[in-house]
C-alpha cells in the first residue's frame, strides 16, 4: 500500500523515489537565504559608500590663506589631521631613549656639561617635547638669555616664520632680535610648514634647504613625492650654522653644511675651510663646531634610506578610518606605534622589535659614553699641558685632532634615535670619535714629557652635573683648577 501524505513534509525527487522533510527545515532554508541576501546587500553598499568616501574630494569648509599659521583654521578643513596632530601635546610618553618627556640630558650625563663647557648646551639640554611645545620650549630655554639672541633660532619652531620672511625679506628675518619677534611668532610647527594651502602638496617653505640642496646640484622641484615625505622633516631635522658676512649682507643667516655633500666628513671639510666655530672650548682651548640635530644626514647613510623608506612612513604612518586612508600627524617615536609603524614591514612581534630596537641604541649608548670619557680626559690632557708651559704651536695637532673627534661624538649624540637611523655609520663615527681622543692624550703625553712632566694629569671629580659645573666654571672665568701631579 503506498504511502499515505502527510501535510507537514515536503517531498523531493532523490532518484529512486519520494525523500520527506520537514515543513520547519524548508522555512530554515529559505529564512537563511533571505538573511543571506540581505547581508551581501549591506555588504555591497559599504563598499560602495567606502569607495565614495575615499574618492571624493575634500570638503573645504574654510579657505586658507598662503602664509596661514593657525592649525586650528587647517582642521576645520582636515579634522582627522589636526586631531591626530594634537597628540602631540601628550608629554608622558617615554621609550628607553625617547619620548616625549623633557628629559635632561645634563643631569642623566653630567660629562656632556664638560664636553659643552662654556657654551649654552651646558646650561640647559633637554630632549625635546612634541611639536606642539615647539615655540614654548625655545622661548623658555636657558641657553638663549636676554638681552641679544639670533631671530634664525625661530626659524624651525614655528609656522609663523615663513609669514615674516615674506614680509620681512630672508636676510632681514635672519638678522633680527630672537626677542623681538617673541609676540610674533606664536604658533607651534604646524600644517603650514610643510603644505601648500591650496593643493596640500607637500612643499619646502625654509630658504635654507632649497639653498643647500641647490649648492649639491639638486632642483627641489624635481623631488618625488616619497622623497618629500623626508624632505619637509629635513628643513629642521638636519645641521646647520649661522653664517655672517658683511660683505654679502648676511648676519646669523642660516646655512646647512653641504656644499661638499651631507656627510660627516664632507661637512666637517666645509666648516674647516671656513674656519668655522661655535665656540672656543675653555678647558682646552679647542675650537668646536657644536652639531645641532642631524637626522636627515644620518638617515641618509642607513637602510632606511636605501630601501627608500621616508621619514613619514615611520614616525607619521598612515592610518584608515572607514574608507579613509590619511597621514597620522601624532609625530612620534615609531617604538610607540608598533603596529603601524614597523610592523608594516618587519613581520615579528612587537616584543620582538622592541628588543632588536633596544639591542641596537643600547650598543650605541655604550660606545657613546666610551667616546664621552675620552674626550673629556683628552680635553683636561690639553688644558695639563697648557699649564706645563705648552705654546699654541705645540698644541695645534692635538687642538685639530680634539675638534675632529668630539664633532664625530656630538653628530651620534645629538642625534634622535640614538644611533638608530643608521647603525653601522653610528658606531663607526664614535669609535673613530674616541680614536682620536686618544691620539690626543697620546700627543699631550709626549709633548708633557717634553716639558718635564711625565706624570698623568689629575682629573678632577665630574660625576654630578654640580660638580661638573663647578670644574668647568673655574676655566670659563679664566682659572682653572690645577692639573699637573
């Protein structure tokens, strides 16, 4: 007898006869669907929104002047920029070498008030705070007293420095009162610096970049876009020195040391053939060229660089949000953006980075204060032999060799990264820096026992910053205290 139907199954055609299911599965299966469909379809218009998202032009709420210095007025028309870019007002963030915290060098290494005696950098050193304290941070330092200081030191704090070299003229700029300009500049570096207000190309707004890159040979305009995104960080990143010449109508005009190449050894070539200082050394009366913060140069030297990795892509990643892909304007050390930062590229873990990164600085730092301690002896070696009696003639080698070397220690020093954006060229520079320290106490040597003295000099304490200060103060004030045994 066949089988009776039953009104709650579903029958279907399995080839060898009638398969029954049940009512409640057939509704599943079409409920699925449905939901199914309706996902996809949502699926779909995301991506669709996202894609018109990321195509559309940017909404300009507000137009912006050529020389416009306010952030505030950029963000109306960037928000995801400045908001990001305000980040840079966070002060409590600290890596093994960096951060954002003003970490004072002086008191952390009280050799370098010995290294830097006689000059503002033993006064007050500190690691620089985010870009938001630029102006704030320069205007407050010790080292640049009242009542006369060079408006040129302006020229990397703020967005308001292109404003005044258009309506001052370069020259004039350059040789104003740091002071008097106070009231006018006021922005922190910003939007400005480095983007055309129309277009948001990145752009060089410091004269002296396209000066030095002009003196290599090198158009600027011819720069590609990858490069830019290094290029903007050199307009501050880089060394530099204040240039007077009469003659030209140059006063505290600023120059990058180039013109023989963006070496150490180029550069130094440069300020020897100028003759060139910042300052006379009081403890051995060497002429030193104070390096400033040449990042750039030394990047140029490392992997980064030959990868053609930017500036930008490590310490200004980019970031998505929706469809929306943007520059992350928190300018900051890629050890506190992992993830977006080297990640990108290195495929470890951040523990893994962090530790490689560490490995490297820690290396660095080592060498450095090696190189620290000899310069330092080298520096009172010179000042022993001084006091034995040794003539300006006797000391020239041991004076240009001491020049030399606390230049090679001071590029690694006052560099960010400690020795980071370029590991070999770091380590290489320090341990020449510390050779020729020690070519200089061997000179001293001889010329000491020349002059009867065959003794070592007697160094005194310099273990705190106080005690430093103290030893070097009794030479800036003509003094000195008594090395010879």
């Amino acid at each position: 007898m066949a089988a009776e139907s039953s009104p709650n199954k579903t029958k279907a055609n399995n080839g060898k006869g009638l398969l029954w299911l049940p009512l409640w599965m057939g509704l599943a299966i079409a409920g699925l669907l449905v939901v199914v469909v309706v996902l996809l379809g949502l699926l779909a218009v995301s991506i669709m929104e996202r894609r018109w998202e990321a195509q559309r032009p940017a909404v300009v709420v507000r137009p912006i002047g050529e020389w416009e210095p306010d952030n505030a007025v950029w963000g109306q028309n960037y928000p995801r920029e400045y908001e990001s870019y305000l980040r840079t007002r966070i002060t409590d963030t600290k890596t093994k070498y960096g951060g954002s915290h003003p970490r004072d060098y002086l008191e952390a290494d009280p050799l370098q008030v010995i290294l830097f005696a006689g000059y503002g950098f033993s006064k007050d050193y500190r690691q620089a705070r985010g870009h938001y304290y630029a102006v704030e941070d320069v205007s407050k330092t010790a080292r640049l007293a009242k009542p006369f200081q060079a408006a040129t030191c302006w020229s990397c704090k703020s967005p308001d420095v292109p404003r005044l070299m258009d309506k001052m003229g370069v020259k004039e700029f350059y040789a104003a009162n740091f002071h008097d300009l106070a009231d006018e500049v006021t922005h922190p570096i910003g939007c400005q610096d480095c983007h055309d207000p129309q277009t948001l190309k990145l752009r060089i707004t410091r004269p002296a970049l396209k000066e030095a890159l002009a003196a290599m040979g090198r158009d600027i305009n011819q720069a590609t876009h990858q490069e830019m995104r290094s290029l903007v960080c050199a307009q501050c990143h880089v060394e530099y020195y204040f240039r007077t010449d009469p003659q030209a109508g140059m006063k505290n005009y600023l120059v990058f040391p180039w013109a023989q190449g963006t070496t150490l050894e180029a550069m130094l070539a440069h300020y020897d053939e100028l003759e060139f200082k910042d300052y006379v050394h009081p403890i051995s009366g060497t002429p030193i060229v104070k390096a400033q913060h040449p990042d750039y140069e030394l990047y140029l030297t490392g992997i980064h660089a030959y990868r053609n990795v930017s500036c930008a892509d490590c310490h200004m990643p980019y970031r998505t949000e929706g469809g929306v892909k943007y520059t992350d304007h928190h300018v900051r050390s890629p050890l506190l953006n992992i993830a977006n930062s080297c990640a990108v590229c290195h495929r470890w873990g951040e523990d893994e980075i962090r530790t490689r990164v560490e490995g490297i600085q820690t290396k660095t730092e080592t060498a450095k204060l090696a190189a620290e301690d000899a310069l330092v002896k080298a520096h009172f070696d010179v000042a022993a032999a001084v006091q034995a009696g040794a003539t300006v003639e006797n000391l020239a080698l041991p004076r240009k060799l001491l020049r030399h070397g606390q230049f090679r220690w001071d590029f690694i020093s006052a560099n960010n990264g400690m020795g980071f954006h370029s590991a070999q060229e770091s380590m290489r520079l320090l341990g020449e820096a510390a050779n020729l320290a020690q070519q200089v106490r061997v000179e001293t040597a001889h010329l000491l026992a020349r002059l009867g003295t065959t003794q070592s000099p007697t160094y005194p304490d310099v273990s705190t910053r106080e005690k430093a200060w103290e030893v070097a103060q009794t030479f800036v004030e003509g003094k000195g205290v008594n090395l010879l045994p």
